[in-house]
C-alpha cells in the first residue's frame, strides 16, 4: 500500500513539475532579423531567443506592423511621454546620450555611434546625421508606445508607421540573447 502511494506521488510530481517546465518555455521563442534597423546591437540574419513579459522602457520587442510582419523595434516612450524628433535626433525628458565615436557596417557605410539611455537600460544607436530644421514633437497617445529601431538612419518605426496599439500589462516577446549570429563572437550575447 505504502509503495503504490509512493508511486502516484512520485507521478504526480513529475507531472505537476512538466506542467511547470511546459509553461515556463511556453513563454519562449526564437525569431530571425530580417534586416540592419537595430545595428549595431541586431544584425540581419542574427536568431534571437524572445521571453514573453511585461514590456519596460528600452526593451527591444518583438511586435507586428499593420500587415501582421513580426519585426524588432526598441520601446523609447511609453503613453503620456513628451518625444521630440528631428531627423534621425530622438530626445525625451531626461534622455541620456553621448558620442561614443565611429561605426562602420558590413558594407562600409559609415555612422556616428551613440550610448543613449532609456528607463534603466543603456543601449547603442547609430546614425548619419541629417539636418531637419523642422522639429516633431507630440506626446505619445493613451494605450500606446513609441518605438525607434537603434539604426536610426535605417529603421522604419513609430516616426513613421502608426503607433502600434498594445495594451499595458500585456505580455510581449521580448528580445533576450542572440543564439546564432554570423559573428560567432556575438553568440550568446545579451541583447541590450
């Protein structure tokens, strides 16, 4: 009797502890960049782990366009924050940033590299420079957020697509580590 007892108990643990596992890496998912918009932190072909959560400013997440297309943006402004841009310039209240010097992609285009800060996570960006002497400054509207990809010159994002809607306190995948990349020195790196 005591040893069938130990055998549902021993079951029912292994059970309850593969519902635990199946939920855990429910959350988890791999996706592929389809292009260079998050340079120098994403590159095109990089496969990256994704973990459903709750979005934080400065995560990078993945969310779809008005077709549907997953793509990778980085989440600069939450609802009610005041953004101002000008060309490839993204200020908001508070907005850290500072010239870290030159890069230079796989095709020899060269940008300025910056380290800009949003909420807690400090991040690279990188652009050419574009004079716009027309500044866009708006507050981001209720239930939505603002998204730059971290290649300003070469990311189509909120500053031009509408806002993608998405509710707060809504799980998002968002971008871990990056599990393959054709730079076997970033395998494995965390994504920042």
């Amino acid at each position: 009797m005591l040893k069938d007892a130990t055998k549902l108990i021993s079951a029912l643990g292994c059970i309850f502890l593969l519902l635990i596992i199946s939920f855990y890496f429910s959350k988890l998912s791999t996706v592929k960049i389809a292009s260079n918009s998050m340079a120098p932190n994403l590159l095109e072909g990089d496969i990256v782990l994704t973990y459903q959560t709750a979005p934080e400013l400065g995560d990078i997440l993945l969310i779809e366009d008005i077709s549907g297309k997953p793509f990778a943006k980085r989440l600069v402004a939450l609802n009610g924050d005041k953004i101002c841009y000008s060309g490839n310039q993204f200020t908001r209240k508070n907005n850290y940033k500072e010239l870290m010097g030159k890069y230079i992609d796989s095709h020899g285009n060269v940008y300025e590299m910056y380290q800009e800060l949003s909420g807690e996570q400090y991040y690279n960006t990188i652009y050419t420079p574009i004079f716009d002497p027309t500044e866009h400054c708006i507050s981001v509207p209720e239930n939505n957020y603002f998204f730059l990809g971290d290649n300003r010159t070469r990311s189509v994002d909120s500053r031009i697509r509408d806002f993608p809607r998405l509710s707060e306190g809504e799980a998002y995948p968002k971008l871990v580590f990056i599990i393959y990349a054709n730079d076997f020195s970033r395998i494995f790196q965390i994504i920042r």
